[in-house]
C-alpha cells in the first residue's frame, strides 16, 4: 500500500499497526461483507435465520429459567428480560466463535499474501455487529409489545456495546492465534460458548445470584455487560452492581490489551506454521 | 544510487522434525513435552534440552544479497526447494526472515497465487472486487479498472454466476485479470503463468511486458526459461538457499541449464512422509539402461521412476510428462494408456517404472519432465498424491554419425520418421 519504504526484518516491533490497519480498512469490511453474503448463499430463507435464531433460544431461556424454574424477573416480563441479554450475548459469542476460527479457516491468504493478520479476527466482530442489529430490531418490536420503555439510559448502550466487543475481539485475538498451533481450540471454543450461556445471566437476572457471591461472579466479563444491557434498556427498576460492573469492564480492557499483544507476538509465525 | 530493493544477507531457516509434527501437535504432546524437558532440567540443569525437541534446523535461504534497482526486472531461477518462492515470501512479508535484512523502496504488490481470496460461493463480479481488496486494491481503483479487467478476463457472460460453477481455465483468467491490473511501483510474482491454455499464457506475459515497460520493478520467478529471458534483463541463480550465480539472462540460463547437465540422469528425492504416495526417483536412461541425462536422437531411450504407495489406491494415475524448455507439454504418457478399461488400482509397495520413448521422436534439444501421482484416497477422494515439477531436465543429442536424413538443423519439436508415398 501507501507506506514509502518498508524494512523487512526479524522480530520487526510492530511500530505501524494502526496506520497499516487504517490503509486495509477497505479489506476489513470486504471480508465483512463477504462472510455476510457467503453465509446466506444457497439457503431457502436467508437472512431470516439472524432472526429466527435469537427469537428462538430467547423462547427455550423463557420456558427453562421463567417457567419451569420460576426465577424472578422484578417488574419487567420474562421475555424482555432475557431478550436484552440475548442481544450482547449473541455478539459475543458470535464473535468469538468466528474469530477464533478465522485464521485457520483462511490458511490461503495467510500463507499467500500480506495483509495485517488482524483483521481476520476482526472481521467476525462486524459481522456479528450486523446480526446484533438485526436482532436489535426484534427488541424494538417486543419493546412496544410490552410497553416497556427505556428512559435516557438508552445513551449509554453504544459505550456497553464497545465494552462487549473489547471483550469478545480481545478473546478472539487470543484463541484465534493459539488456534493456528494448537488445533484443540477448535474444539474447545463452542464448549466455552456453549457453558458461557448459562455461566452468564442471560436466562436469569443477576439479582438471582447471592449478593456475597455478586463479585466472584463478576470476574466474567460478559456479566458486566449484560447487566449494563438490562440497565440501559429495561427503565427504571433495574439496579445496576457498581462494584461488579467496574471489575468487568476492567477485565474486559486488560482482555483487550493482552489479546492483541499476544497476537501480534505469535502473528510472526503464522505463515510457517499454519 | 537509489535502489527499488535491497537485501542484506537474508536467510530463513526452519526448525524441521518440530515443524513437521507441529500440525500435529496437540496440547497435550506440548504439555508431556515441557514437563519432560523441566524433568530433564532438573536433573542436568547445564545441558541444553535441544535433542529432547529432536530440532534439526533447515536453512532454506542463507545470506541473500541483492540488489534492484527501479525499472529492473530481475528472474529468479534455480531447481524446486532452491529458495525462490521463499525469497518471494520474505519480501512480500508473509514469512518472517530469521536472519538480515531487506528494504523496498515503494509500493509493493506480491502474486504468488492466482486467486487469492477467491471465495467459490461468491460471483465473479463480488469476487472481483474481494480478490482486488486483498491485493490492496481500493474500492476506487477496482470500479475504475473493473470494465478493463473484465474485458481481460473474457468471463463477461458469466460475472454474475458464483465461480464455483465456472471452469478452470475461466477461474484462472478471472483471477489473473484482476492481479494484471494491479499498479504497483514493485510487483513480486511467483510462477502465476503456469496456469491456463497457451494463448492466455501469451497474453499474461504480453500484460507483464506492458507493466514492465512503464518502468515497474519487477522480481519474477519461474521454470519457464523462455518467459524469463523475454521479461527480465537480470537473472539470478538460486540453489539451495544461496545465490550462485547472477547476470543477463542468456549466460544464467545456459548456467541454469548446465546444472541440470551435471546431474547423472537420476534424480533422487527427499523422503517426506507424504500420504498415499511418494516418488522416490525420477530419471533418463539410454538404450543401454544407463542412466545418462544426454540422449541420442537416433536410439530408443527410458523415462524411469520409482515410487512407493504407502495405501491401497483406487483410480491411480501415474503421469510423466515430457516439456520443451519454454515449457510446453510435448507428450503425457500415463501407466494406464495401454489397458484403459482395468481397474487401475495400486497396491501398497514399491514400483519401478520404465517407459520406453523410440527413436526418431523427440528433436534435439532440452526437455525436462514432470510426474505426478492421482489416486483417489479413503476419505480425500480423487487427489494430486505426489508430483514433481521440471524435476529432471535432459539433452536429446545429435550424434551425426549415422542416419544424414535426421538433419541437425531441422526445426520442430518432434522428429518422426514417417513413410512417403511419392508418385509421378
């Protein structure tokens, strides 16, 4: 690209990340915008299934954790409460799932051509973005179904949404790049998402959870998150756990700085070992 | 002097034995193996725990100096493993080098593959413009170029059918149309004109002349001898990991060449554990079955190979085919060509293979050969097993003692003696 002079050395600093990152900007919503169109090819009902896949676990939370288990809401309906959850959640495990695969899943460009390694993992965040979106879009439906309105915390929620992808990307950066040695994180991944859904309180309110237990519990950084989601968008009566809150959003940050850290240290020898 | 590009003594080596297993490795080896080595350290905290990783450390580049300046356009040739596409991968900053230094002056473009990007779902008019963005095409400059690509592609009916369904040859000439119009200041190109039928192989080359022609640098490697010594005004000889030789094409090529010379007429390959099958010996031997890489155009003489399948193979194919220096197929003959309908299946074991090529066929001149190994695996389907490519290059020779029909100066690829019915 535009950069003049290029030194090629070993264990290069990674001085131009993010002006190099700035030139590729177009690569990184190229991909974006390819996985968003191969994902749907050749399917019967497209994008509805960005739909139907958060209406749908949305309606199995409800029945297992309001229903049978009969767990608390406070004042807002069931279904409103999970589904304010569903939304980061979904991001984040969407993200992190993709992302971790990204770069194994693209061996060919890696081994072929230059371009800065990180926008693989990156890619999956935008994409994911487009489904929070679309499922966003559910919510406002619910929203008037139920006449649960949010007030002017709804403000805040672009600043919750940075903190769950910093949290997602900085995961992602890290299993992604373990992922291209060590092919176990293929399998171990869908275990963490699939034990994070109930690790986190997406089928339940945190409220549910012990208050001496309430910081331990925070040390996952998506209870942070989920709980800001809920504040911001379920009005008046939710609480949120300041103590806790901070302690996520802390972890989310230092995930962040530790997974592109590691990243561009193993990033050298991807090449050669993918 | 201003220098499009310069490398101060690169070398890139890998730790072999590690790197083989590492696709294998898994978390739990790791885990077994660092504990063993901390055993081992506790034990003899001096001694070095390197024979316990079985490291064996394999230079592939070792101290490349070189030189380019702007509006050069330097070949780089040398036999399969002599380092090229390694170079190629250094300066293009896929790979890292373990060792120097290098500096390009400019906007660098690498092609070291057709296609790059190429997503089979998607169309050709989408692919397009992913292809152009991972080369480092900007939106822009793919939507002003687009109609040119296109038009160099020759696919126009079909940009809005997903590749998959697309032929190769079409696939090729996509992809190729889209790198063509790239417009760095130094292009890297690895051997991308190996693909498609001869007439778009003109015109690939025609495209790299242009680009050429307006003053681009450009780092070229390939087989095709014919291709270098059109395009390129300085070539450089690798072998195995060092350059041995650099100047203007004609004296490096024959250098080049002349290497192939030496060699006995047999080649003998690296054992490298590939599944299904492996090729152990490729060769030339004359009518006497002595293996000789010079010929006599008026004696009968063999292609010979050696192979080893390591599993029951269905469907297999052994292939040899025989190229021109410009790297035209003359023939492919085929293990099976002469009992087509059997069953063409491989036992595990070894096999030799003689093939006998008549007199009176091949002209004089130099070829070189290509094998590879098809068979269709449990599980992998139908696959490419092992090949080689212009492994072995050999001299078809004018012996001038017998036969003053076979004229030395006689133009053609082949030379067949064939029967004339003359009448008056």
């Amino acid at each position: 690209m535009q950069i003049a002079e290029i030194t090629i050395e070993p264990r290069k600093q990674a001085r131009h990340i993010w002006r190099e990152l700035w030139l590729y900007r177009e690569l990184l919503f190229f991909m974006a915008w390819r996985d968003l169109i191969v994902r749907y090819k050749q399917t019967v009902i497209g994008i509805a299934w960005s739909l139907l896949r958060p209406i749908i676990t949305m309606v199995i939370l409800t029945l297992v954790f309001g229903k049978l288990a009969k767990l608390p809401s406070g004042e807002v309906p069931y279904p409103l409460l999970v589904y304010a959850a569903m939304l980061p959640w979904q991001f984040f495990s969407n993200t992190f799932s993709v992302s971790a695969n990204s770069l194994v899943s693209n061996s060919n460009m890696i081994s072929k051509t230059y371009f800065p390694r990180i926008i693989l993992p990156t890619t999956a965040m935008l994409t994911s973005l487009v489904d929070f979106l679309i499922a966003f879009s559910i919510y406002i439906l619910m929203m008037f179904w139920y006449g649960v309105y949010p007030d002017w915390r709804i403000v805040v929620l672009p600043l919750l949404m940075i903190l769950a992808s910093l949290a997602s990307l900085g995961a992602g950066f890290f299993v992604s790049a373990l992922n291209v040695t060590y092919r176990d994180f293929r399998i171990v991944v869908p275990f963490i998402v699939q034990f994070g859904l109930y690790l986190s309180p997406v089928g339940f309110s945190s409220n549910v959870v012990p208050e001496k237990w309430r910081l331990l519990y925070s040390l996952n950084p998506m209870v942070g998150v989920i709980d800001g989601f809920r504040w911001a968008l379920l009005g008046g009566e939710v609480k949120l756990y300041m103590p806790g809150f901070i302690l996520s959003t802390c972890l989310s940050l230092l995930i962040f700085l530790l997974g592109i850290r590691f990243f561009y240290r193993s990033e050298r020898t991807f090449a050669d070992i993918i | 002097m201003t220098y499009a590009l310069t490398t101060e003594k690169i070398g890139k080596s890998y730790t072999i034995g590690h790197m083989r297993r590492k696709h294998t490795l898994n978390l739990r080896e790791v885990l077994a193996k660092n504990a063993r080595s901390l055993v081992q350290r506790l034990r003899h905290p001096l001694s070095s725990n390197r024979e316990l990783f079985d490291i064996e450390e394999f230079w592939a580049l070792r101290d490349i100096n070189l030189k380019v300046t702007p509006g050069e356009r330097v070949g780089l040739i040398g036999r399969n493993g002599a380092g090229k596409s390694t170079l190629l991968k250094i300066l293009s900053r896929i790979t890292e080098p373990t060792t120097g230094r290098a500096r390009l002056y400019g906007r660098v473009s690498a092609l070291l593959q057709v296609g790059t990007g190429f997503h089979p779902e998607l169309t050709g008019r989408e692919n397009i413009f992913l292809n152009g963005a991972v080369l480092g095409m900007g939106r822009r400059e793919i939507q002003g170029k687009f109609d040119e690509i296109v038009a160099f592609s020759e696919v126009e009916q079909f940009l809005d059918t997903p590749v998959k369904r697309y032929s190769s040859g079409m696939y090729v000439r996509l992809a190729f149309a889209v790198a063509a119009h790239l417009d760095p200041e130094i292009l890297l190109v690895d051997e991308v004109l190996a693909v498609g039928d001869i007439d778009f192989q003109k015109k690939c080359l025609g495209r790299m002349n242009t680009v050429a022609d307006q003053g681009r640098t450009i780092l070229f490697v390939s087989h095709n001898m014919a291709a270098i010594s059109r395009l390129c005004n300085r070539v450089v000889l690798l072998d195995k990991g060092r350059i041995i030789q650099e100047g203007d094409p004609e004296t490096i090529i024959q250098a080049y060449f002349a290497q192939g010379e030496q060699s006995s007429g047999l080649l003998v390959l690296k054992p490298e554990n590939k599944p299904g099958a492996q090729i152990e010996e490729i060769g030339i031997a004359n009518e006497d079955e002595q293996f000789s890489s010079s010929v006599k155009v008026h004696r009968d003489f063999f292609l010979h190979l050696r192979f080893r399948v390591h599993e029951k193979l269905d469907q297999a194919r052994v292939a040899i085919s025989v190229l021109t220096q410009d790297g035209t197929t003359v023939f492919v003959t085929m293990h099976t060509d002469e009992n087509p309908g059997e069953k063409r299946e491989l036992l595990p074991g070894d096999y030799r293979a003689r093939v006998r090529v008549p007199a009176h066929f091949l002209n004089v001149g130099t070829y070189s050969l290509n094998v590879q190994i098809i068979g269709r695996r449990p599980g992998y389907g139908r696959v490419k097993l092992d090949h080689a490519q212009q492994a072995l290059n050999f001299r078809v020779e004018q012996t001038g003692t017998i036969s003053l029909e076979v004229n030395a100066s006689r133009p053609g690829v082949v030379t067949p003696i064939l029967s004339w019915s003359l009448e008056q």
